[in-house]
C-alpha cells in the first residue's frame, strides 16, 4: 500500500512517496500505523498527545476524506487503494 | 453599471475581456463595479494585486503591517529595489496607481486582529486571504462565514500551494472544516526557515486572483467544496473534494463561535470550551 505525503509531513518522513506492508482487508489505521513505525518525527507531528490523528492532519484513501466521507481509520484497505496525508501550510 | 457606463477608453482598455461572451460588458462592469480586500501584500498578494488591478476591479484594499525587505523580492514582484524600507502596502498603493486609474486604492497598514477586521473589511464585496499566518487565515475564515462574505484562501509551502474558495451563502465547506484548528505553533516552519521557491506564489496567486474575478462577475465554477494542491516540483495538480463538516466549529449544526471575540486568533486559533 502506498503514502503519498504532503508539506512539511514528507519532510519529516524523508520521501513523498512511501510503501507500507499491509494487506487489502486490513484497516486505514494499520497502514497509518505500518507508516508511523518506521518515522518517529512523522508521529509526533500527525498524533496528538493521546495518540489520536490530529485535528489538522486530514487523511485520503483514493482522494476521498476518510473521516467524512468514509468510516475513518476503520476503513478497509482494497488492492490497489492509494493512501495521501496532508496537514494545512501557511506560507504567503 | 451599464454598459453604456464603459467609457471609450474603458471600452479600449478592456476589449480582450469586453469581447469575450462569459464576461461581456455587463462583466467588465461588474469588476468595475467590485470591490476586494487583499489581507497580505507579499507573494500570494503581489499578483493577486497586480491582475485585479489590471482586471479593472473598482475598489482595491490592501492589508500588510510590514516593510519590504530585499529577501521579499525574490517573489513579492509588485515591490522593487528602491522600495526597501517602505510600508508594503505604499508600494502595491503606488504600483495599482501606475497601472489603472480606474482602480481606487485604500490601504490598511496594520495586522488584520479580531477587533479591527470589521471596520476594515466591512463593505469588500470579496477578501483574499494571502497572509502568512495561521492566525490571519483562521480569522479571514471566521470573519467571512459569519459575514456571508466569499473568501479565496490560498497558502504556500516550498513547493507546494493550496487553494479553495469559500463562499459561505453556499452549501460548501470552509477553511475550519478541513483544518479545524491551527498546528501547535512551531511543528509547521515558515518561509524564512525552508525558503520557498520564488515564482511558486506567482502561480498559488494567480489562480486565487482568478477566483476572485469569478466570484465577481459569476464566471465558471468556483473552486469551493474542494482543495486544489499545486505542487511545482512534481508540476501537478490535484482537487480533492471537501464537504462541509456537521462538526465544524463555526459553520457546523451545533457551531460555538458565533462572534470573533470568542476566538483567540494567535496560536492555534482555538475556541474556548463551552
């Protein structure tokens, strides 16, 4: 399954793009967490101090808001899904 | 405004837009007839200052606290060389004035804040947030839904550029419901910390100081109910949909901030609890 990374979020993952080992069938929050295990900097800036996604990190699967227009982190993963995260930028 | 209102040097000035069938005469008057507050004179507001100027948008306010630096020029391209030193908003004022006299200038040399944004917006047809702050950009946000006012938000980060206009008289999304508050301050670095590459608000610009044309003259599709991130890197483009949170704090079903008082607008832009 792949992540694709906006801003300041793939800086801190050190790619744009990157590959996690989950399986179709398991959750959006198994690939969130397969994504984090191997980027600390990254799970500082997307989890809040309760380990919950933060309020201003928005997540995608195939370009649709999982919170809003999906079941959240629960959501099923199929073949083929593409996961993105962005968080909001400010520069002017 | 009607046609018959564009004088023969109007009628010149503006032919390329006059002859077009989506804009016409009845929108050239329209633009002429509008009115904008650009909150920010820097990368994202240079252009949108300079094509709205030169759109012949009637009434054109601008907003900045700031001077110009020469580390701004690399991208601020509506200040030059000699205006080091000066107060931005003197500089675009001077550049408008250069380019259309048909545009009237009003600046603001201030930063916008909860308890003057009112007396400073009010009567705007359209504000385009191109500040540089989270704190400007929650309380453009905030200020336009509770004033039914159409906002184009356009922000930058190195080499990438969101885009999304609000128009709160819709059944759209704003700025709170996709980021519903601001990041703990310090976890997102500025400008000045990563750079930004020069011509990329030159681009994030021009495409707010199109939606904003087109929520004057009522052309097309506005870019609301989605998020257009722009990344020059990698030159793409994508639009993803974004839907009006019931949950969101200031336009959502059960909303707690009714006035901008309520709001701390420094840090993360948070509402108390209720």
């Amino acid at each position: 399954m792949e992540w694709k990374l906006f801003a300041d979020l793939a800086e801190r993952a050190g790619d744009r793009h990157l590959t996690v080992d989950v399986e179709p069938g398991e959750r959006v929050e198994d690939a969130l967490h397969a994504l984090l295990d191997d980027h600390d900097d990254l799970r500082e800036r997307v989890l809040d101090e309760d380990g919950q996604l933060s309020d201003g990190i928005n997540v995608l699967r195939n370009g649709s808001e999982i919170h809003t227009q999906q079941e959240g982190l629960e959501t099923t993963l199929e073949a083929g899904d593409e996961l993105a995260m962005f968080p909001p930028v400010s520069g002017g | 405004m009607s046609d018959l209102s564009l004088d023969a040097m109007q009628l010149d000035r503006y032919s390329r837009h006059v002859i077009m069938d989506e804009v016409g005469p009845a929108g050239q008057a329209a633009l002429l007839d509008g009115s904008v507050l650009v909150v920010g004179a820097g990368g994202l507001g240079s252009p949108v200052v300079q094509y709205l100027a030169a759109a012949g948008v009637g009434r054109l306010g601008i907003v900045d606290d700031d001077v110009v630096e020469r580390s701004n020029l690399q991208r601020q391209i509506v200040h030059a060389d000699a205006d080091v030193g000066r107060p931005k908003v003197e500089s675009a004022a001077a550049y408008v004035r250069n380019l259309n006299p048909d545009v009237t200038v009003e600046t603001y040399e201030t930063r916008l804040a909860a308890g003057s944004i009112d007396e400073i917006a009010a009567g705007y047809d359209v504000l385009c947030d191109a500040s540089d702050n989270f704190a400007t950009r929650y309380l453009c946000n905030d200020y336009c839904v509770l004033t039914d006012t159409p906002l184009s938000h356009g922000a930058i980060y190195r080499f990438e550029g969101q885009v999304i206009t609000i128009d709160p008289g819709g059944d759209g999304p704003c700025y709170r419901c996709l980021f519903p508050q601001a990041p703990e301050p310090g976890t997102v670095p500025d400008c000045a910390t990563t750079g930004v590459l020069g011509v990329l608000p030159g681009t994030v610009g021009c495409l707010q100081a199109t939606e904003v044309i087109k929520q004057l003259t009522g052309i097309g599709e506005a870019l609301t109910g989605r998020l257009l991130m722009y990344d020059a890197a990698d030159m793409s483009v994508e639009t993803v949909p974004v839907h009006r949170s019931p949950d969101c704090p200031v336009c959502g079903e059960s909303a707690t901030i009714d006035s901008l008082d309520e709001v701390t607008y420094e840090a993360r832009c948070t509402i108390p609890a209720k």
